[in-house]
C-alpha cells in the first residue's frame, strides 16, 4: 500500500458517499419521466431498501469507529465522526427527495392508472366499517400494545420493523405523558385491499383507526409511524444481499439496547414524542428522519407486481434461447465441439442449469463439485446436485452459509444434500468463497473429459434474468485442471496449486492485476499504446487506485465502468486526465466483472467473481479467467467498449466527484447500452439461425 | 479449445474400437511434500495428466534430524493420504504406483510407517533407491532432451536438487554417463546444521559451507568443470524460472542465463524465510526449501562452464515413474539402457583406474559363456547385464591394495551406484565381483549371507562363470578371443581360440572351474580349438 499511502486524499472519494451517490443516480431513474411508472416505482422502492441496508452495516460500523474514540481518516482523509456528518446531510437529502418524488409523481401517476393506496379519511363509512371487522378479526389478535413505564422499559423494536408509538395522556396522580408502542405484525400484508381492484389502504393506518380498542379508558394524545435501523451485525456484498460479518468480528461487538442508528418517523410528530423516543433509543437530532408519506417504500415493490398494469411497465424481454438456436440438446456433444460463452439476461441462462441437470443423469458422469454463494430457494441447481449425490456420483458443494435470515433455509437445503450423500463444504475458515465454478468429470471413450462452466455471476436462476452477467462452458485442458486443482484446494485435499490459467484470490488476484496494471503503465513509458478498460460494481482499492493513477500519468488510456462505488478521482489533472470513469444505471443490475488490456496489441481480455475492492482481494476466494477464443474475447470486448457509448443511461464522474449526465451530442441518435446488447443478441441468434438453415417440423 | 490432450503430445483422435484408456495414480512422497498425479494412459502409452494434487509435509525435517519420523508427522501423513484416497476414488483409479525417497529411506521407523499407510489408506509405498531416482528422473527428461539437441551441450549435467537429496546425471552426447545421488538436500540441511536460531548471515555461510564441502566429493564423482551445459529440475527451480523470466514456468523448456540466474540467487539469498513468504507469497514449506536449494543449484552451475541453465518444467520423479508405469522398461530400449548401465559403470571403473581393457574382455567371454548355456542356467537377460558389470569392474579393489583386492572390491561395489542399477542389484553385483578369485563362498561371508535365496544363487551362477573367464585373462593380454561350450552328456568342454600360446590360460580357467563344477554339476574341460582330448 505504500505508493497509496503517499497519494493525496483529495485524490480519493469516500466510499460512503460514493455509495450515496449511486443510489442518486437509481433515484434518478425513478424521477425520469421517460421511464414507465411501474419501472419508475420499482426504483424507488429500490433507493429505499439499499438505505436501509446502508444505515443498517456501513452507518452502523461508523458509529463503532466513533464510539470506539477511532480518529483515523479515512484514504479520503475524514475521520469517522466527518463521514457520519457527511453521511447523515446527503441520506437526509436523499430521503427528502425520495419521498418528495413518491408523493408528487409516482403515487399520482399510479392512480391515474387506477391504482390508489387511500388515507383512512378518505375512505366513505362502509369502506371503514368493512376494515373494522378485518380488524376485529384478522389483526387485534396478533397485536401486543406495549405501555411504557418505569417498571415496563422500552422494548426492543426488531430492525427494520414498523411499529405505532403513542403518547398516551397522564393518568391521574402521574406527571408527564407515557409512550406506549404497538408493533404492526409483519406476518399480515401491508398493501389491506379494499373492494375496488387497485385500491389498497395500509395496515398500519388501519390499526392505528382502532387504536382506542388496544388501550380503553385511556387518552391517545397523539401516535405516529416508526421504524429503527439497528446495527445488523453485517456486511453489504453488492449483489442484493447481506452477508454475515465474520465470527471473530461479531464477538467483539457487544448487543447493546443504544445500537439503533436510524429512526424514522412520520412528518406530524410533535417534538415532544421525538425526543421522547430519541431519549429512549440514545440517537441525535441527526439520526432522526421525519418522512411525509408511507415508511418503508419497500412497500412500492409490492405494487409493481400488481396484475393487469402491463402497460405500466417494460415489456417483458425473452433472452436468445442458445440450445434452441444450436439444435444441440445434449450439452455434452455440444461442448465437445464448442466451447460457449453467454451473456446474460441476453442469452438464457438454461445452458447452465441444463448442463448440471444433464450431469446428474448421465450415467458417465463421475464428480460434479460447485461453490453455491447465494442461490434462489427451490434452486434447479440443488435439485440437480442432490440427484446426482444420491446416484452415487461424487457431488461436493461449497457453500456459504451467509444470508442471516436465510440461514435456517440454506442449512436446510445443504443437509438435504448432505443425506443424498454429498460432500458439502461450508465455507473455507478466514474467507468468503465467492468464486463461481462449476466442475464436470465424465467418462467419455477418449478417456475423461472435463466440463467448466466459470461465471460473474451467482448459480442462481432468478437474479440471472436482472443481472448482467457473463458466462463460460469450456472443456479446455488447461482451464480443467486449473478447476480440479482449485476444488482440491478448497476442499482440503492439496495445498493451493500454482494455476495455469485461472488466477485466485486471495492468494494471487491482487498481485496480477497490479502487474497488468504496471505491464500498460510500462508500454505506455517505451511509447507504445497502452489502453486498460475495466467494469465492475465497485472500485475502492487504495493500490489498485494508485496504480491505475501512475499508469494514467504515464499515458495509458484508461476507461472505467464502475456501477457503484467508486472512489477513484478521474479527470483530475496531473493525475488522472486519462482515465474516465462511467455508470450505467438501467432496468438491468450491471454485474459482470470485465478486465482489458492492450497489452502492445496481444490484448487480453479477462472475467472475474471480484471487484477492485480489498474485501475481493484479500479477504475472499475468488476466481479470474481468462477469455481466450477470438470471437469470445470479441464478444466481451464489444459489450464492454459499449457501455462507453451509452448516451441514455451512462452518468460520467468527474473531478469534483460529480456525476454528470451528457446525453447524445445534438444530432445525435441516443445510444442505451441494455437496449443494444439486447438487439445484438437477437440479431447475433438471428444470423446464426439463418447460416444453420431453419427446419421446420410439423406440430 | 475443445482438445483434452496435454503432454506430451496431443492425444490422437481415437477409433471407435481403441479400448479406453488406463488410469493411473502415481503418488510421491518426498523430504517436502506428497504429491499426486492422476493420468491416463492410452493404448499407445500415450499420458495425459488429468490432476495433480500436493500437501508440504516436512517428512524430512524428522528424518533428518532425530532418524524417525515423528507420530504428529505420521498422523498428518495419514490424512494428506486419506485425502488422496478420496480424490482417487472419485475417478475410481485402480492401479497406484507410490514412491518414497529419502525421508523414508533413512527413517528408523520407515517399516512401521509404510505399514500404518498401507493400513489405513490402502495405497502401499514402494522405496526407490537412489539410482532407481535417478533413472526415473532421466526418464522425465529423456524425451524432452531427445527432442531438442540444442538443449544438451556435449557433456550435460542434469540435476534435481530435493528436499532430502541431490541427484546428478551426466549426459556425454544426451546418453547417461555416470550419475549419483547425494545426501544434499534443502530440509536435511537445514535440518542438520539447526539453522533455525541463528542470524540470517551465519545461517547463509553455513549453508554456503556445507554446500562446498560436498561439492568436494561431488567433484571426485563427476567432472563439474567439463560440463558445457545444465539442466535443472525440481518446484524451486521451476519457480526461479517463473520469477526470473515473469512467466508462468509449469510447462515445457525455460532457458535461464548463468548470469540471470545468478543475480536472482543473490537477490533471493538476502532473504530469510518471513521475507521469502512475504515477498513471493509462497507457501511456508517451500519457502523453507528454496533459499538452500537455490544455494546449491547456484554453486554446482559455478562449478561448470555453462552459460545457462535449462528448466525442464514438467520433468520429476513422479513423472518418470508414470512414463515407467506406461510402459515398463520399454521408454529405455533394452540396448540404450545397458548401454547406459555400462558406461556408468565404466565411470566407476574409471574413478577407480581400472584396467579397461581387461575388465571389457573379460565382460564380452563372460557374456559369451552365459549366452551359451543360457537354457540351462535359466537366468534372463538383467542377470546377464548384472554379470557384466561385476566382469567390467571385478578389479577395482586394486585401487586400493592389490592384496585381498577382491574384498575391496566388493565393498567399493557395495556402496557405489550405476546408472540404473537398484542397491539390491549392486548388492548381487559386489558379490558376483567378490568371488572371481580366492575362496568360494562361505557362510561365514556375511554379505554374501545377506542376500536372500534367489539372490544367493545368482551369485553362484554369475560368479562361476566370471571365475573362469576372468581367468582366461588372467595375464590382461586378451590372448583368448572366443570360446566355445561343447555340451556332452559327461562333461562340458570349453574350447578356447586366439593367439599364441593359451597353455597358461587353459591351465588357470582349469583351477577356476571349481565353482562352475559345484555349482552346475558339471566338470568343465578347458582347451584349445583343435587340441585332442
């Protein structure tokens, strides 16, 4: 780290408020007017669940920092206590405008669809009355009001939940106003329909109707929403989830009844009950967010679900059916001919799922070994795996065991797994496996033959069809061996190989590509061309930064496309003037980790499971490969130079960490990168049709 | 991309009727480490590796210091093997070859060791002797150097420094000359000089010191000064190799200049162990071998005129004994390997200023004695070499008195190595030499009752026959230049051609039948061609 250490902060971003940032830019595809309202909808209710997980983990470990007496800046140069302030001005920003946009644009536009979520004052008698039976019986019998008071302390509200506080009225002989809490049941659903259809009112709104019923002879003063953010003991992973922090870092951290670092409340609240919360939950003025509208927009999700609006939301995209295309059902003989590389959701993610499906019946198969990161419940993968395991093939799995919440389910499944006689593995002590591989041995009358499938992305089909994501089916030797040896490996069985092809982290990763780095900075020294073009989630580390630094200063043409955090300072002269970073933010999750470079014209071109971020490098198992086939390496090329070209979409940083939006120059057609790649594809699956000849057969 | 062949050649596209191809595990447990290789081998003896698997034990560092291996090492060792054993049951693999070298060789405790392993995990260790790894080793190179001419010089000195020891093969014109394995090996001396208290410096002197030392004895073996080009092998050079030339070294041929190699020793000795781990990020185990390993790779390329240092990555024991296991003996015609086995054999006659003209003729009427009757003593062709050899350097003792020389002679045998030949072998070999003059057999003649049965009667056999023919020149004229075996009924004769007068060899190979009569029955009649009875 030492050529970072030397580095200016001004040179660098912090990754919170680069995080901050990028949920701007989704919060601009909810305001953009150019989007349906359903997609609009859909990224507001995304801003609002990222907060959440934001305020919950990285706003959680800066109070730690703080609370702990840490002083020490950050590469950015702001001590903890400067980021929380800093955090705290811009989410609270982001939140107004949130909610400013939900309340003005996206509620009314969905009503003139039809679609309403009323206030209880807006509901006529019989509306009210029909709710009153629905709460008498479906949900006073799952409430549990909470009075409080010196012998009955403050309960412990569950993160994330949503609860009602009351203040209630002094009882005679008693001074002072009491609180009282009443949790609104997560079990029932939010969205209470009413009889016309695209007519909701909120539950909370019903309880808080029948709040007399749950506290009789007393006098409600007044009630409003509340929801805490709790420290969740977490770690945010970029790909839609949360991720347990270690087991030595959890036992450091004691549960303490002050580790709320939010409070949200509806705008209405007096001050009085404010502070009586805040007294109780140990938060500063700052901490508290009064919002004007429904808390937890999450709820918003829900609605873009709704049946019968499909004229509110992007038409539905079938991705390039490759097996179809190839008239090749058996994946075997096809990849004994071919390797193939998809992308996806612009190619079907079937090849994947078929090619273990295949594994696990064909009678030739030995071993199928596969790290499982985060996989969808009632995964085709599991099913295949524990199909194979019980017909006496060799299944190991690596899994990790991460999801908190889903943890019970995941344990579920891998037992399961375990009973059909797999060898499942869960996780590797001192490290996340994020590595995705897949691994086939098959008897063939050759001898055996070695099926790789090594991927960006999760085995996970849901998130498949949103991600982008690359893909690789190849029975290369080198590449084969490279997977045996890395299974061994993390299984235990051989110590960690040297490898030919693939290159892993921890143990590798980050020295190669600060070699790749310096081999273009080198180039671009003895005159030559040199040009480095990267995408990833995010780009926070401090080496990785400084050396892209130095080879910008010496020349090389350096183009970022990092969809979250970025804390490299592009366009900054004397520094970086060479390098330009871009985002894209669209109806698809940018995922794939693409890594080129020049290389003096033998450019090699590179897909990894990691990002330039030192929890990749250094603290996870994670795998790059190499992409090696001409048109291969074209096709990742292509997508990749691509998202440099998104007029639409794109948002360009600059040197004042600012990200700007040029749009296509005057005359220009508007170029959108996803509505491109899509197009290609078909157009690819198209061409590819018409040279194989089109057969038809009878129905 | 879609090719599944590797080394070392492509796999050919096969016919429908080829049966498929054998798997084979050949595993090899080392001074450092167990290493796997799972592979096929197709009908054309065709290898392709299909997985290769290594767990860093320190099997040394207990031998080599306390003289058994330690029951926290063992219990490590089962493990790693059991691992194995899960590996290779997955594919199913049947036929397992393993090998031990030296930590095993000299631990006290090796039999229990190998019988806890063979318990416990099934896979049964064979020990390899040291010229039995040294011919492995050649083997694993043979074709690479076969291929490339531009890679031997005409006097090539291969060598594979271990963690236990050293092996050195020289090449006259890429044949096997004279090779040897030494006990100088990167744990045993680390082991045996107790390095690790010491500061850096001292640690680096003694090793340096060490290291010369045997270089000293190396040299009497081995004409360093006359080799015009190196050869190296083994994971520390492999990765010298990857670090010098910034490229990944796992496969084929990487030529080093003597001069790169050199700064890279001297960048790598300034090194300790913690900085070696940091700085290349190698495991603890290997970072322990390579600074003394280097070290001697270093100061043997000092000793020659080599002007680089050739890599052969994908050679090593294990893959000389899987191309041993495609097809036995036959990587090594029959005639290239007796030819090897001789002209080391004469390199020990030659370190020893052996009458070579002698020792020759006295091989080809040996042989020629054997071939004749060959129906009747029933032994094979390795026991025919095995003569040969003990003809060849029957005299040696002479280097060290000419009194008694063939007592010398058989413990200079005993302790020497050929090319190819295993100790068991050599053992054969100092008896067979022993007995070509004095006294026969007796049991009070303790290495000769150290062999087993079969082995005992070989030397019989051998020696009755070298006994005679030796005597045939006995005056080292080469007077006699062919012979004849006359088989009758009663007795046999032996008819002798050449030159001159052979009263007096006829009278000498006469009181040398002694053995020959006791040991096939037969009485032996020498005479001239033409002579009448």
């Amino acid at each position: 780290m030492s050529g970072a250490h030397s580095l200016d902060a001004s040179l660098f971003i912090n990754r919170e408020l680069s995080w901050l940032a990028f949920n701007e830019r989704v919060l601009e595809e909810a305001a953009d007017p150019t989007n349906l309202p359903l997609e609009r909808l859909k990224f507001a209710a995304i801003v609002a669940s990222n907060l959440d997980e934001f305020f919950m983990v990285r706003v959680a470990s800066l109070h730690h920092a703080t609370g702990e007496g840490d002083e020490a800046p950050d590469v950015a140069g702001l001590t903890p206590a400067q980021q929380l302030a800093a955090v705290s001005e811009r989410a609270h920003a982001l939140v107004e405008n949130l909610y400013r946009l939900v309340a003005d644009h996206l509620l009314p536009a969905l009503a003139s669809a039809g679609v309403r979520i009323m206030g209880w004052q807006d509901l006529d008698r019989a509306q009210q009355a029909a709710l009153g039976v629905l709460f008498r019986d479906a949900i006073l019998p799952v409430l549990t009001p909470l009075a409080i008071d010196g012998a009955r302390p403050f309960p412990l509200l569950a993160s994330l939940s949503l609860n009602l506080a009351l203040r209630l009225a002094p009882i005679d002989g008693h001074s002072g106003h009491r609180l009282a809490i009443v949790q609104v049941p997560s079990g029932l659903t939010r969205l209470v329909p009413l009889g016309a259809a695209g007519t909701f009112v909120l539950l909370e709104d019903v309880i808080a109707a029948h709040l007399a019923q749950l506290f009789p002879g007393q006098q409600i003063v007044e009630w409003a929403c509340i929801r805490l953010a709790r420290d969740a003991e977490l770690e945010l992973d970029d790909e839609g989830g949360r991720t347990q922090l270690e087991q030595v870092e959890r036992g450091l951290r004691r549960r303490r009844q002050s580790d709320a670092v939010r409070l949200e409340i509806n705008a209405g609240a007096s001050t009085d009950l404010v502070d009586q919360l805040r007294a109780q939950l140990d938060l500063t003025p700052d901490e508290v967010y009064v919002v004007t509208g429904p808390l937890d927009l999450r709820v918003l999700m829900a609605l873009t679900e709704l049946p019968g609006l499909d004229a509110l939301r992007d038409a539905p995209r079938q991705p390039v059916d490759v097996l179809a295309d190839l008239r090749q059902a058996d994946l075997f003989s096809l990849l004994d001919e071919q390797d193939l590389l998809l992308h996806h959701p612009y190619e079907s993610y079937d090849p994947v799922v078929a090619l273990v499906a295949q594994a696990a019946d064909d009678p030739d198969v030995l071993a199928i070994k596969q790290t499982l990161y985060r996989t969808s419940i009632g995964s085709s993968f599991i099913e295949s795996l524990q199909r194979a395991a019980s017909r006496n093939k060799q299944v190991t799995v690596l899994v990790e065991v991460t999801a908190r919440f889903d943890e019970e389910r995941n344990i579920r499944w891998a037992r399961a797994l375990e009973e059909a006689g797999a060898h499942v593995i869960y996780g590797v002590h001192g490290y996340k496996t994020h590595a995705k591989i897949c691994l086939i041995i098959r008897r063939t009358p050759q001898g055996l033959k070695r099926y790789v499938h090594l991927a960006t992305g999760n085995y996970n089909e849901r998130t498949a069809r949103l991600y982008t994501d690359f893909g690789l089916l190849t029975t290369a030797p080198a590449i084969a061996q490279d997977a045996t040896a890395f299974f061994n490996a993390l299984t235990g069985y051989s110590d960690p190989p040297r490898l030919k092809k693939l290159v892993m982290a921890p143990t590798d990763l980050r020295r190669r590509f600060l070699a790749l780095i310096e081999r273009e900075r080198h180039r671009a020294e003895s005159g030559q061309p040199a040009e480095i073009a990267a995408k990833m989630n995010s780009l926070i580390d401090e080496e990785i930064i400084a050396a892209l630094y130095a080879a910008s200063q010496r020349g090389v043409r350096i183009r970022l496309n990092v969809r979250g955090i970025c804390s490299l300072r592009p366009g900054v002269p004397g520094v970086s003037t060479n390098i330009e970073v871009v985002s894209i933010v669209d109806r698809l999750l940018e995922h794939a980790r693409i890594y080129y470079f020049l290389n003096g014209g033998e450019d090699e071109v590179y897909l990894a499971s990691a990002d330039w971020m030192a929890r990749n490098l250094d603290k996870r198992v994670e795998l790059m490969f190499p992409v090696e086939q001409p048109d291969h390496k074209a096709k990742v090329l292509s997508a990749l130079r691509a998202m440099f070209r998104d007029t639409t979409k794109g948002r360009w940083l600059g040197a004042d960490g600012v990200y700007g939006r040029p749009g296509p120059a005057p005359g220009e057609t508007p170029f959108r990168v996803q509505d491109y790649l899509y197009e290609q594809a078909q157009r690819t699956a198209a061409l590819a049709r018409r040279r194989t000849g089109v057969v038809l057969e009878p129905d | 991309m879609t090719d599944e062949a590797t080394n070392p050649s492509p796999l050919p596209p096969a016919p429908p009727t080829t049966p498929a191809p054998e798997l084979v595990a050949v595993l090899d447990m080392g001074a450092s480490a167990i290493r796997l290789t799972v592979a096929e081998i197709s009908a054309g003896g065709v290898i392709r590796t299909i997985e290769e698997a290594s767990r860093g034990l320190l099997l040394g560092r207990d031998t080599f210091s306390g003289g058994v291996i330690r029951s926290s090492t063992i219990d490590a060792t089962l493990l790693a093997l059991e691992n194995f054993r899960h590996i290779l049951d997955g594919y199913g693999v049947r036929h397992v070859r393993a090998v031990a070298t030296s930590a095993v060789r000299e631990a006290r405790n090796m039999d229990v060791f190998l019988d806890r392993v063979k318990r416990r995990t099934g896979i049964g260790f064979e020990i390899i002797n040291e010229a039995e790894e040294s011919r492995l080793v050649f083997l694993s190179v043979q074709r690479t150097l076969a291929r490339n001419p531009a890679l031997r010089g005409a006097w090539t000195l291969l060598a594979e420094v271990g963690g236990g020891s050293t092996s050195l093969t020289m090449l006259r014109h890429g044949q096997p000359n004279r090779s040897a394995v030494y006990a100088l090996g990167a744990i045993r001396l680390r082991q045996q000089l107790d390095l690790r208290r010491l500061s850096h410096d001292v640690q680096l002197s003694l090793l340096n010191r060490s290291i010369a030392n045997m270089i000293e004895e190396i040299r009497l073996d081995i004409p360093l000064s006359r080799v015009t080009q190196m050869v190296a092998i083994g994971g520390d050079m492999r990765f010298a190799a990857s670090q010098i030339l910034d490229a990944h070294a796992d496969e084929g041929v990487k030529v080093l200049t003597r001069d790169a190699f050199l700064a890279f020793c001297e960048q790598v000795e300034r090194l300790d162990e913690e900085q070696v781990i940091a700085r290349f990020r190698l495991p603890a185990v290997e970072a322990e071998t390579l600074v003394p390993s280097l070290l001697i790779y270093r100061t043997l390329l000092s000793e020659t005129t080599a002007k680089r240092l050739v890599v052969v990555s994908d050679a090593s024991l294990r893959a000389g004994v899987l191309l041993d296991v495609a097809e036995p003996g036959d990587r090594l015609s029959a005639e290239a390997f007796e030819r090897q086995v001789l002209a080391s054999a004469e390199a020990v006659g030659h370190k020893h200023r052996f009458d070579r003209a002698h020792g020759r003729h006295v091989a080809m009427l040996a042989t020629r004695l054997f071939d004749a009757f060959q129906d009747d003593h029933g032994l094979s062709v390795r026991e025919r070499l095995l003569l040969q050899v003990a003809a060849l350097l029957h005299d040696i003792g002479i280097y060290i008195s000419l009194r008694a020389h063939h007592k010398h002679t058989q413990y200079l045998l005993a302790a020497s190595q050929i090319f190819g030949l295993s100790n068991e072998e050599m053992a054969i070999v100092s008896n067979i030499a022993r007995y070509h003059r004095r006294r026969l057999p007796q049991h009070s003649h303790l290495p000769y009752v150290a062999l087993d049965r079969d082995d005992r009667l070989i030397v019989d056999k051998l020696a009755a026959i070298l006994r005679v023919t030796n005597a045939l020149d006995a005056e080292h004229l080469q007077k006699v230049h062919d012979i004849r075996l006359l088989r009758h009924a009663k007795a046999w004769t032996l008819e002798i051609t050449g030159t001159g007068d052979l009263t007096m060899e006829q009278l000498a190979a006469t009181a040398r039948a002694d053995m020959f009569v006791e040991t096939f029955g037969r009485e032996l009649v020498v005479r001239p061609t033409g002579a009448q009875l």
